[in-house]
C-alpha cells in the first residue's frame, strides 16, 4: 500500500510539474508575443494586465446587466421590463408588491381615473371565448439551487372586443380583415428570427386568438403558417416573396399567395423606425430554404432598397397599392416613419383629392427594435411613437380623411397602460415585437445581427435553434398576450370605460417635472396649430 501511496504521490507531482511548467511556457510566450505584436499599446506595456483588462471589457454587459445597472435604467429594456414581461408569460403574474419603481418627479403620461370606475360586470369583452394554455406556479426559489417550479394547465377569458366594437380594416375591399384584439405581432422575418422562434410565436398567438402576426419583409414562410394564426404579409421594396426572376412584382405570385386563407391583409414597407433604410444579407445566409422563400438565389448577397422602385411619390404608390388591392381582394396597408410636422401632408393631400386610400397605416417609432442597423440611423432618424401617432392622426383629420383608414402604432408599447396612451393618442390597433421575443426566451444579449443569439431566437443556426422548444414557449406567447389584453381592460375600468376602443385624448394627463399638469387635449390642440389647422378651420 505504501508503494502505491508513493506511485501515486510521484505521479501526481510529475503531472503537476508539467502543469505548472506548460503553464509557465504558456505566459513566456504570451508575454513576448504581446511585447512584440503592433495592434494593442496597452499590451506591448503591460502583456497579463492587459489581458485581465480586455477580460473584464469583454464581460462588462453581463456584470452591468445583471449586477451593476439599476434595475429601472436599462436599454433597450430595462431589468423591471425584462421581469415583468417574463412573469407575464411564464406565470401569468401581473401584479407588484411594495409599490411603484416610477420615478415620479420625471415628466411623463398619466391615465386618467375616473371617481366612479367600472365593475367587472360592466365591461364589454367577450365572454365566450377562452383560451387554453399551461403556465408555472412558482413553489421554490433558492439562492444556489435550481427553482423549483410546477407546470399547471390554465382556462381563462381571451378578453377579446365584444363583436360590436370589432376593429374592421378595408371593409370596402372584397375579404376586409376583422379582429377583436386590439394587439399583434410587429414585422420579424423568418431569416431575422429562427424557425422554431417564429413557429412558436405563430402557434402562440393563435392560441391567445383574436391576434396577428406580421411575416415582415422577408416573405412567407411556412413556420409563419404552423399556428393558423392570421397573418399581414409585409412586401418590402425587394419585393420577397413575390418577385419574379428579374426582381419584379409578380401578380400571379402575389395571387397564390392572397388565396392562402390565414393571409388577411398586404403592408408595404416604406420605413421602419430602427432602419429607415435598406437592407442586406450575406450570401452565406441566403440558404436554399430562404432563397426559396425570398424567390431569390441561393448562397448570394441580397440587398434590399432605401425605397420602392415602383413608386418615388404618393400617386404612384397608389396605383401600386390598387394594383395589390385588385389583385387580392385583400386590405393593403402601408408602414412609415414619421419624421417631421409635415411628413404626413402630401399622403393626407392626396388621400382627400382621389378619394384613394390604403387601408390601414402602420406607424414605427424611432425606439423600435430592428435585427440589424446602424447606430446613427436607430438613435436619431425618425419621430418616437408618442410624437409620431399625433402627427399622423392630426394630418388625417386635418384633410378629412382620417376615418378612411385604420392606425396601427409600434414601438415599445409592451405593457397595457403604454398601449391605453397610445390608442388615447389616435392609434386603432398596436403592433409589438421585441416583447414577444423576451417571452420566447430573448435575454437582450443584443447579438441579433451576428447570429449567434445563445437562446436559439435571432438565429438560424441549428445548433443555438434547439435551445428553443416550441411546445412549452408557445404557451408563454399566448399568456403574455391575453394578460396585456386583460391589462388593458382593467385600465379602461379605472378610467371608467367598458372597453378600450373608447380612450381619447381625454383620458391622458401628462406631468412635466416641476409637477405642472397639461390634458393630452391640449398638446394635441398645440401641435394641430403647427399642423396648421387654424388656417382650415
């Protein structure tokens, strides 16, 4: 035994000789390396401080995302959002203990309580129809080992719009697009997201029922079709999807296409609030599966236009969106970015002089999310939603033609009260993105362009795809959904409305940071004077 004691012994001071010396070989040569090499000042001084240095840079978003950051301060979404969305999906919580983390002496929008809120009785929601999905029940969370939770099967209230107050869009156009939830899904292409990501955002949504999802520019997929939820196709100015070889509009594409049943409406993408401009893809992206689906060629680069070929003013993008609109029998829409006090104007003017119309608008803000773009074009090109819905709302009517088409806002309005400001502001229906990520799983580890998202969402590799099991996610999409939907009741109760269709300008109060209170009514009235509605009425 002594022997063996003694082997052993010799053994593993051999070994570890070895170790220490492989190691001390090691720092040699990366110290002289660094010495030596022309890129890095800090590393031809100080060879290992510098190494801890770039070790600690390379981490530093994790350690200020999960320990330094307040919770509250965070972009593009802070911890507190983070949270919140996750406990909606996953839990379906939406209640806080303690009280608000609102910092009140800032500026900022308030919905208006009346004294005498609605019960629950009173509102107008639909009460038949429900939805089914499974949430967690959180029965154990220790510090250093793993939560332990419990799956649950969930029957509740879809909280969808009484028929009466169903939202119609192109109802003079043969198929007209109806819903009764007020929320759905912004433009994600497949390509952008995975598949396993848009297959269960698809099945999710047709869960929570009463929702839609947008395909975004990069066509039809058939992950987009797996939940038979409704969808709005988005064209782009590539024209994906439905381009013939020579990278024209193809009708008898576009045909094939309208008469796919889940395929409700058509949006042409003139702007999007994060990348007001084209786009581009490399060709080692461009897949036999997504060239298939673009109508493109595989494994070469694709690029996407700033603008439509086929129209450069709103005349011709008229003819264009009658074009689709006959072709289809579908609602066609349009989605911009407000930039200015008269961006609106020469759409409103010719709205009202040819009585032609797309059916509905999608208006992006400048804080919207975006898989891929640059810095300057997503921090200061564009109006934010808050600017922007006044805008285009205030132009519409100014021209008298705002009742012809309905408002779809986006832009970071993911929890109820953000969405009840916003139809307050003039919009009919929002649209929601990164949100709906965040309830797929997304940890805003912003790594969407390089497509390595370690949670299997913003990516197309297969490897990082299966972190995403699409049978337990869906149900957190379809939970985040119908609670937002419940939310957004709630708040139209205090505010002693039935239903949320009913917020106006009135219902909004806003505060500036000396404590000085203006009506929504009144910044509106002030930027319906720049729009110059003194001067028409």
């Amino acid at each position: 035994m002594i022997k063996i004691a003694s082997a052993i012994i010799l053994f593993v001071g051999i070994v570890s000789a070895f170790i220490i010396t492989g190691v001390i070989v090691f720092f040699i040569y990366l110290i002289s390396f660094d010495r030596r090499q022309k890129k890095h000042s800090i590393l031809r001084n100080y060879p290992l401080l510098g190494r801890v240095r770039y070790f600690f840079e390379k981490i530093g978003p994790e350690l200020r995302q999960y320990w330094f950051i307040n919770d509250t301060v965070g972009k593009p979404f802070s911890r507190a959002d983070y949270e919140h969305i996750v406990r909606n999906s996953k839990y379906k919580r939406d209640v806080i203990g303690f009280g608000s983390r609102r910092d009140f002496e800032k500026e900022g929008y308030y919905i208006r309580n009346d004294m005498f809120p609605k019960l629950a009785e009173d509102l107008k929601v639909d009460k038949d129809i429900i939805t089914l999905t499974n949430k967690y029940l959180l029965l154990r969370d220790p510090l250093f080992t793993q939560r332990k939770e419990k799956l649950k099967q969930d029957k509740s209230l879809a909280y969808l719009l009484h028929d009466d107050d169903a939202v119609v869009i192109g109802a003079k156009t043969k198929y007209p697009f109806i819903t009764k939830g007020l929320i759905g899904m912004s433009a994600m292409s497949y390509g952008s997201l995975g598949k396993n990501a848009i297959t269960a955002l698809s099945k999710g949504l047709a869960m929570a029922k009463g929702s839609w999802m947008n395909t975004g520019e990069g066509g039809l997929s058939p992950y987009h079709l797996e939940g038979e939820v409704d969808i709005i196709m988005q064209i782009g100015p590539a024209l994906f999807g439905v381009r013939d070889n020579q990278g024209k509009l193809d009708l008898a594409e576009l045909e094939r296409k309208s008469k796919i049943p889940q395929i409700k409406a058509f949006e042409l993408k003139l702007g999007q609030g994060a990348k007001t401009r084209g786009g581009h893809i490399d060709a080692e992206k461009v897949t036999p599966e997504i060239a298939e689906i673009r109508r493109v060629e595989a494994f070469k680069p694709i690029d996407s236009p700033n603008r439509f070929y086929e129209f450069n003013d709103p005349e011709k993008m008229g003819e264009f969106i009658s074009l689709i609109r006959h072709t289809t029998g579908k609602p066609v829409g349009i989605k911009l970015v407000v930039g200015g006090i008269d961006s609106i104007e020469p759409l409103a003017k010719y709205m009202k002089e040819t009585g032609e119309d797309p059916d509905f608008i999608t208006v992006d803000g400048g804080e919207g999310g975006t898989g891929a773009s640059y810095q300057e074009l997503s921090d200061s090109v564009g109006l934010p939603i808050k600017s922007a819905i006044p805008i285009l709302d205030g132009t519409l009517k100014k021209y008298g033609v705002r009742d012809r088409v309905k408002i779809i806002a986006s832009g970071k309005l993911f929890t109820p009260d953000r969405i009840a400001i916003a139809l307050a502001m003039g919009a009919d229906l929002v649209n929601i993105a990164r949100s709906l990520m965040i309830s797929i799983g997304c940890i805003q580890t912003l790594k969407c362009h390089a497509n390595i998202c370690p949670v299997g969402v913003a990516t197309t590799n297969p490897n990082l795809q299966k972190a995403l099991v699409i049978e337990e996610k869906k149900h957190r999409v379809a939970n985040y959904i119908t609670t937002l939907r419940k939310g957004l009741f709630r708040i139209s109760a205090a505010a002693g409305l039935n239903s949320p269709v009913h917020f106006e300008p009135k219902h909004i109060m806003y505060k500036d940071d000396h404590g000085v209170i203006y009506p929504l009514e009144k910044i509106l009235n002030d930027i319906h004077n720049q729009l110059g509605w003194e001067k028409n009425h």
